[in-house]
C-alpha cells in the first residue's frame, strides 16, 4: 500500500468519525486541529483504523504518537 492510499483511506476515516467532510489531512495535524477530536473520539479514531487497515497498535505507539503523519508512519510499517 502506498503512502498516498494510506492517506486517502485515513482521510476517509477522519472524515467518518468526526463527520465532517471538509477534513484534508496533513502530517503535523494533531487533535488542536480538529474541533470534536477529544479523548472519545480519539479512541473511535483509534478502533476504526485497527479495522479498517487490519492492524494493531500497541498503548505506546498511541501515546507516543504526536501527529497524523506520525500514525502515517505507523499504519505503512504495519501494513507492508
């Protein structure tokens, strides 16, 4: 899977949990820029790209995550 499909799909995922359609993902985006991302949504965030990607994050690789080009980076390691 190639980064840009990542992208889209997560982009698609963004979009879905906090239902706004005007989401375009960067990779220094974090929760300050996006109005509803609190802890709740953070964890429905969390549990719908395990699905949807078919993978697992560990607590750490959660926490430690500090933006969305850092889950990127993540979810391209684990689905290689």
């Amino acid at each position: 899977m190639t980064r840009e499909e990542v992208v889209q799909k997560l982009q698609d995922i963004f979009r879905d949990v906090f239902d706004d359609d005007s989401i375009v993902l960067f990779d220094e985006m974090t929760s300050e820029d996006v109005e509803d991302w609190d802890s709740l949504s953070h964890i429905n965030l969390i549990n719908d790209i395990e699905a949807k990607f078919n993978i697992s994050f560990t607590t750490e690789e959660i926490i430690g995550a500090k933006n969305v080009g850092e889950f990127i980076a993540q979810i391209l390691k684990k689905v290689d």
